[in-house]
C-alpha cells in the first residue's frame, strides 16, 4: 500500500507567533521576574524556538518592554472602548471606575509586573515612549471628562487629573497586589464575589464622592 505524501505542516503568521511568544513571556516574567524570567522557558511554554523569539523581538530586555507594552496598553485600549464623551459625567467616571477595577481584578499579572518594575526603579518603563504615550492618553481624557463634568455643574472645580487617575488606580492595585498578605493576616479573600462586589461599589463611591461639587 502506498501511502500518500505528508503534506508540511503550514506555517503560523508572525503575528500568531509574536502573540504566542507575548503570552508565553507574560507568564514567565509574572512569575519569575526580568531577572529570573528565563528566554528557554519562554520558548518551551510555545511552539517556538529562543532563535525565533531573538528573530522577533531582539533579546530578553526587548521581549521585556514588549510585554509590558502590552500589558500597559490592554488596560488603555478597555478605556478607550468606553466613548465616555456620549455618557453623563457622572456616569461616564464611574464607568471608568467599574473598567479600572475589572481590568486589574481580571489580570493580576500586569499588577505583579508593574509591582516588579517599581522594585527595578521603573528601568524599562522609562525607557518606552509607547507606554508614555499611551498612559498620557488616559490622563487627557479624565482632563476633558473634568472639564466637562465642571462646566455642566456635575464635578467640583480644580481637580487634577493625575491626582484623581492616582486615586482610581490606587485601590484598584493594591487589592490585587497584596491579595496573599490580606488573605494571611486579615483572612479576606478579595476574589469572593461578594467581596470583590463590595470593594468595586466602595471605591465607585468614593471616587464619585470625592469630585461631586
């Protein structure tokens, strides 16, 4: 009997093998860190070989920033899919509110790895305009949302939009990333969904509380 030939496996997009290998070093550098994150494992966890991701990516400091470049922007792109500009003010902030805290909830690798940054003096952060540009978007869109909120009566005047991005992220954060030492000395876990409920209606009222006139 003859036996057809194999047909060759066909090759994947760059962009599916860029995407596997972003995965992949997510998950090594949340759980290991820069330093400890290791170019091997990467490979070993996708389909790929360490000549493919330097062929992509350029070395480890590169896949790096890469990551969290995308980390970064995952949470900027669910902002800007709110069009807070049709909500009321009121409305559209705590719709922002309700996106911070869902995105950080549902991602606490990007917590570990912007924690693991601070740690590192935000070495690679500072090194990418992509992240800078994308962070500056979010903080021109709460100035117009103050902005607007204030001339329609719904915000008090002199709000910083920094100051109140600070404020949002900062509860939003730290839930997350110090979920294991609240759980070990306080014995709440926040995942419970009535606990994650309760934290995402305290700080929604808190914020809104903090700019109403």
């Amino acid at each position: 009997m003859v036996l057809p030939p194999r047909t060759p496996p066909r090759p994947r997009a760059p962009e599916q093998t860029r995407r596997e290998i972003l995965e992949a070093a997510t998950a090594e550098f949340s759980e290991k860190g820069f330093a400890g994150g290791r170019v091997d494992r990467i490979a070993a966890r996708t389909l790929t070989t360490k000549r493919m991701i330097y062929y992509y990516f350029g070395g480890k400091q590169q896949l790096y920033a890469a990551v969290l470049e995308r980390l970064y922007g995952g949470m900027r792109d669910a902002e800007a899919a709110l069009e807070l500009e049709a909500l009321a003010p009121r409305e559209a902030l705590a719709r922002l509110v309700g996106v911070t805290f869902d995105h950080h909830a549902a991602h606490p690798e990007f917590v570990r790895l912007v924690s693991v940054e601070n740690i590192h003096g935000a070495r690679i952060v500072e090194t990418s305009a992509t992240i800078r540009e994308r962070n500056a978007a979010v903080i021109g869109m709460l100035e117009a949302l103050l902005a607007r909120g204030e001339r329609e009566g719904a915000f008090r005047p002199g709000i910083d939009a920094l100051d109140l991005h600070m404020l949002i992220s900062a509860f939003c954060f730290y839930r997350v990333s110090n979920r294991h030492t609240l759980r070990a000395i306080f014995g709440r876990c926040g995942t419970q969904p009535e606990v994650a409920e309760a934290h995402r209606r305290m700080i929604t009222e808190a914020v809104l509380r903090y700019v109403q006139p």
